[in-house]
C-alpha cells in the first residue's frame, strides 16, 4: 500500500471554482465524487487484508464512497493548485474475475460432446482455455460460459491514464481550451492555464505527457514569498509546500483566517461580522492567509449602517467590526496573500481605497436625501423595466393592484390595505437613486431608508426594505406580513411578465433568477399562511398586464402555476418528505400552497395508520370503477334508482362525511378529516359485495358510477391518493368485490 499525489498547478482560480471543483472531487453519497469513481473503475481501491480468507481470483473488498472520502481521499484547493491524496493505494490492481456467456451449448458442442469451432472461437476470443467453458442454464436455454480473470495491471502503469481523465473530467463554466480543436476531441478545458503537474505513487515519480506539460515531481511555493519544491514523497507533500508558504488545505486556513480574525477584532475594542459571507470566498483568495486591521475616518459612521457594510464587502472583501452594543466602529479587517511584513503599505492602500467609495457613498446618499423618495418615483415612467413589459412605473401600477388583491385575500385590513398601497406606490423609486446605481445590491433596503427619512410609517419602509426577501432559497423572508405581500407581488408580476414576454426558464437557462422568486412564493405562502389560490394569484397579475395591454399567448396562467408547484415539490423533497406522499398532495385540488403542503407532511407522518389505510384503500376501489364514467356527462345521483340498500347506505355515509371533511380541511386539520372520511369504508366495502356496479341498465349503471364517483370527488380533495400503493388487505378487511 503506497499513497497517491496528483497537483495540479495553474493561475489563480476563482472562489467559486474552487468550491465547485472541492465537490465534483470529493462528492457526496454512495456513488462518490471523480476520485472515488476513478479509482474503482481501475480497480485502485483494495483494502489491505482484501485478499485473505477468500478464494483465489474472487474480486477485492472495496470501501464505500462515504468511506473512502472520509478516511482515504484528501483533496486540498487553494488559489493556485488542486491536489488530491489518496492513501491506502495497493501496488496492482485488485483481482476481478468476470464471467461471459457464449453460444447455445448445442451450438457450442458437437454431438459427440467435443467443442465445435464455434465453441473453441468463443474461449480464443476471451483469452481463456477450452477445458475451463462450462454449460449454464439461462431462461429454459443452455449457453456455454467461462470466467476469465482480468489482467492485473501495476499501478505505476494505470495512474497516468488515471490522472489524465481525473484533470479533463473536471467540469468548469467558461473554461479556457488548448489543444486540438473539439471535433478531434483531443484538448483539455480548464478554468485558468495549468502550469505545472506533480504525480508521486509514494516516493515514486510517475511521469506523463499532458498537453504540453510534464508531470514529474517538482511543485511551486508562494507566488511571492516561495519557490519551486521537490516532493520526494506523498506524504511529505503537505510540509514541503507549507516550508514555501502554502497553507494548502482549506480547512487549515479556514482556522488560521478565523483565528487572526478574532485577535485584530478583539485588538480594536470589537467584533468582526461577514452579512455578505466574505469568508467563503477569501479562503479562495490565499495560499499564506495574514489578517490585518484597516479604518477610515469617523465622519463616515453617519452613513446607514447598510451603505457601510456593502462598502467593505461587496467591492473590497472587507470585514466590518462592531462593538459590543452593535455599533460600527470605524475599522475593517481584511484578508492578505501577500508578505506581512509589507502589510503597513498594503493597508495604507486598502484605507484609500474604502475612503475614496465611502466618500463616492456620501455624496450620492446626500444627493439622493435631497431629492427624495417622491420625486426618484416619478423618474420611473423613463425606466426601462422590459422593452415588453414597460416601464419601472408601469410595473409600479401593477404592484399597486395586485398588493391590494392579496391584502384583501388575507383579510378585511383597511390599515394594511393603505400601508402596501403606499409601499407598492413607493417600491421601485430607489432605482433611479446615486446610491443603488454604485450599490446595486442595497435595492430595496435604500429604499426603505429613504421612506423613514422622508417620514413615511415605519411599516412602509420596512416593507419596501423587505420586498427582494428572501434572496436565496434558504435566506430569510419578510419579517412583516406588508413586507411579505409585497415580496409576493414583486414575484408574481416577474413570473406573469416572463410568460407573457415568452422568456420563461427553460433548461438551466434562467436569466431573470424566476426559480429563485417562485421558490420565494412558496416560502412566504407557507410562513404567513397565505391562503390564496395559485391560479388565482397568477391570474390577478395577468389581468394588471391586460389592462396595461400586453399581449400574451393563451394558458400561461396554467403553466406558469405548474412552476410555482414544482418549487413546492423540491421544497417539500428537500424536508425528506418520501416522493410518493408529495406527488399525493400535489394531486389535490386544494388551491392554496398551505393546503397542499400541510397535506404532504400530514400524509407522511399518518402512512400506516389504519384510518389513512382505509382512506386509501377506499379511494382506489371506488376510482378504479369511476374512470369507467370519466368520457361520460356527470350525472347527478338519483336516490330513485336505489335498489339495493347498500346504496342508501353508501350515500348516507357519504352525505354525514362531506360536512366534517369539508370543516377539517378548511383549517388544514387532515388528521381529523382521514378520520371522518374512513368511516366510508364499510359502506363503500359493502356496496362492492352487494351492488353489480356495471348493471344492464344503462341508468341504473350510470348512477351507481356517479355515486362512486361523488366518493372520489370527496377523497380527491385530500390529494390524488391512486399516487400511492394499495394497503395490503388485512384478515378482516372484506375481499375485494367481486361484483363489480
């Protein structure tokens, strides 16, 4: 067992580059990254006692994918290298033993029993003896088989061809591309120019072509502060580079930047923060981490705490320091790759940096104050919002009215009504502001600071703070409900417009960020319990867009609800809802996202009750009969057609049913619905004995469907219970109606 080293040395990756080549490496799951897979196909995995107590020539034991990233595979990515270690690595490939089928064994052997030269052409071809074929019966037929041992291969002589489709299975966006051209499929894509290969099996150097390069076993330090390094050994790799001022495991200098973090914050009196999640990518900036403190001037600190903070962070990866009541203090901590001993002047150059944006900051915040919210409103109707849609104006129009839509579907409120109307009116005007043109992430915050010091009402700017929320899909939402009606119809008339604009997402292809505002639907549905239609939302925006006089193609409503649900189906599947249950309640025809999301988790937490089994073991006895009726107008039930008593009975349980069904799941309370409607199933398990459903009749026939068919509408209202398996009869549960 020896330890494996591939170091890929190139230009300075970005941040995200990097986090994304950490993942397709390392994976997640049993089917393992590009190592794990790698490394099994060429059978590179073996344990170190794979080999005994089993037979000769039986396949190696091999760790799992989980196993193996946790204990074997190290991949380290800094800004300049990706280097993956693997321990553990046998010196030859493990032994595997595959079996072939050939011809029929009367094709195969003579009568005579001797191998016909079919059979001796089938063992030449597989490399194996003639004496080793044996018969084996495969469905009812005889074939002649062999098991042939795979060849065992060095391991010296596989990792080259390894490495080589470790580097090129790497997936990078925008990658640059050397080498043939790509109808040769013969040339190498990668995010930036690589420079330099090391690949050592233990204190073996494996040498390669690749593209030019050659891969040996010399790396390089620090940039500035290292120098070219011989890795004598594989192990030895993580010291040598760091003896050249490389800290080439993440994790490692994840714990140096927090650390130095700390001491400089706890140094100024204060505490660092990172809202904008700086960290994540000054880990991928630095190969030497140092920590130092900046500050700027004090008279700064009159500035909005959000123009500060998007200052250091957005443009200069700063961090922010705050004392212990929260304020901000005049000072930023940054993250160096370069010499410490030259951070006096590195500093210096930060703090004019930060001074001459903070500056930039003020002037146009001033000028924007002076102005006010009011007069940036009325600049809108010049604002481009789509060449299709109209204006920032227009689009205000639209919020107006659907805000007032959906306030009136969350209750008879005249003082939210008035606080979104005005939020709506006001919610787009920092678009036209100094501030947001240099700052474009702080739209909508800018805002509702404008608002407050225009002496609007708190809960209009609040709202007009909020309406962007929640920015990711796992970020907050609104923390007010006008906040959240407002973010709701932000989102809805960009879904609406996209559809009537025909750009909606297709593929991967999602430029407006759409998936994002219908994942943001769903959450702020579900947080405040808005229980409006989908369709019927989707629809009061279609109408703010007719009135406007967009054209639009016909069903978008439909379709466009159709993605608001499926971002409720991954955000239930992301809870670990089982499949089945999810596409159970998406089947309801509850309108509402509470409704059916309340459902799906109902049902997964009630499957295997008995009253949920009854529901849908009745369910599927009566729809598999009321398809039958489905091509057919709906009849209504006709009581004088009754002839056998099981059908007053069914139709009595059915009427005492509806009403607390009905009740239950207004308030979303399905447990006590599934209990009031399996109380159906004996009535519904003795119509099945008694009743011919399928009469002669023509009318009899088509009642008795129609009364089926009245119990699935019912059940219906749960969820589209045919998604799920049938319940397995219970001893005494009544056999499945023979008279049908």
């Amino acid at each position: 067992m020896t330890t494996f080293l591939l170091e890929i040395g190139c230009e300075e990756l970005p941040a995200a580059v990097c986090r994304s080549i950490l993942t397709q490496l390392v994976g997640r799951g049993e089917r393992g990254g590009l190592v794990y897979r790698l490394f099994n196909e060429y059978r590179l995995l073996a344990e170190e006692d794979a080999k005994t107590g089993g037979e000769a020539g039986a396949a190696a034991a091999q760790p799992s994918a989980a196993a193996f990233a946790e204990t074997r595979l190290s991949v380290l990515v800094s800004p300049r290298r990706v280097a993956v270690l693997v321990t553990g690595v046998p010196d030859e490939q493990t032994p595997l033993t595959q079996a072939f089928r050939g011809p029929r064994a009367d094709v195969a052997y003579g009568a005579d029993g001797v191998l016909t030269k079919a059979g001796l052409g089938f063992a030449r071809s597989r490399g194996a003896d003639a004496a080793l074929l044996r018969r084996e019966l495969v469905d009812s037929t005889e074939f002649v088989v062999v098991e042939v041992a795979a060849e065992r291969r060095a391991a010296a002589d596989v990792v080259p061809e390894l490495a080589r489709r470790l580097i090129c299975g790497i997936q990078v966006t925008r990658g640059m591309r050397w080498g043939a051209r790509p109808a040769d499929e013969d040339y190498l894509r990668f995010s930036r120019p690589v420079r330099w290969l090391v690949c050592k099996l233990g204190q073996r150097t494996i040498e390669f072509p690749f593209f030019g390069l050659g891969a040996g076993e010399v790396s390089q330090g620090h940039r500035v502060l290292g120098a070219p390094i011989i890795i004598d050994e594989a192990d030895h790799y993580v010291r040598h580079v760091l003896e050249q001022k490389v800290v080439v495991s993440q994790d490692e200098r994840r714990a140096r930047i927090v650390a130095g973090l700390d001491e400089c914050a706890a140094r100024v009196g204060g505490e660092w923060f990172d809202p904008g999640d700086v960290l994540a990518e000054a880990l991928y900036l630095v190969e030497w981490p140092s920590v130092h403190v900046g500050s700027f001037d004090a008279r700064h600190l009159r500035l909005p705490d959000e123009v500060l903070v998007t200052a250091m962070q957005s443009h200069q990866r700063y961090f922010p320091v705050r004392d212990r009541d929260g304020k901000l203090l005049a000072a930023f901590l940054y993250v160096s790759n370069a010499d410490p001993a030259a951070a006096p002047l590195v500093t210096r150059g930060n703090e004019r940096v930060l001074e001459g944006r903070l500056d930039d900051a003020e002037f146009s915040y001033e000028r924007d104050l002076a102005e006010g919210l009011t007069a940036m409103a009325a600049k809108l109707q010049h604002v481009v919002f789509h060449e299709r849609l109209g204006s920032l104006a227009d689009k205000s129009r639209r919020l107006e009215r659907l805000v007032a839509w959906l306030a009136g579907q969350a209750g008879e409120n005249n003082e939210l009504e008035q606080v979104v109307a005005t939020a709506a009116g006001l919610a787009k005007a920092d678009l036209a502001s100094q501030l947001v043109q240099e700052f474009p992430t702080l739209q909508g915050r800018v805002g509702g600071l404008y608002a407050q010091a225009a002496g609007q009402p708190a809960e209009v700017a609040q709202a007009i703070a909020e309406q962007y929320l929640p920015v990711s899909a796992t970020a907050p939402v609104p923390a007010g409900l006008a906040g959240a009606l407002l973010a709701v119809a932000d989102k809805t008339d960009n879904i609406v417009g996209a559809w009537a604009a025909d750009e909606k997402p297709s593929g991967s292809r999602d430029p407006y960020g759409l998936r994002r505002a219908a994942m943001g639907i769903v959450r702020i549905a579900l947080e405040f319990a808005l229980r409006c239609g989908v369709e019927d939302l989707l629809s009061a925006a279609l109408v703010a867009y007719d009135d406007q006089g967009v054209a639009h193609a016909e069903g978008i409503v439909a379709e466009a609800a159709a993605f608001v649900w499926e971002r409720l189906q991954v955000l239930l599947l992301d809870e670990g809802l089982p499949f089945p249950m999810v596409e159970a309640a998406l089947g309801s025809s509850a309108a509402d996202i509470p409704a059916r999301a309340a459902r799906a988790r109902s049902f997964a937490v009630l499957e295997g009750r008995d009253f949920f089994d009854d529901v849908v073991t009745t369910y599927s006895r009566c729809a598999s009969l009321a398809e039958k009726a489905s091509g057919e107008a709906p009849v209504a039930v006709d009581e004088a057609l009754f002839s056998e008593p099981a059908e007053g009975e069914l139709h009595k349980a059915l009427a005492v049913a509806a009403g607390p069904v009905d009740d239950a799941l207004a308030h979303l309370e399905i447990s006590s619905a599934l209990v009031a409607a399996a109380k159906l199933r004996p009535a519904v398990d003795r119509y099945f004995d008694d009743v011919l459903v399928m009469d002669p009749d023509p009318a009899v026939r088509a009642n008795r469907l129609a009364q089926l068919g009245a119990v699935v509408g019912l059940l219906r209202r749960f969820g589209d219970f045919g998604r799920l398996p049938v319940p397995a009869l219970k001893a005494n549960d009544a056999t499945a109606g023979a008279t049908t």
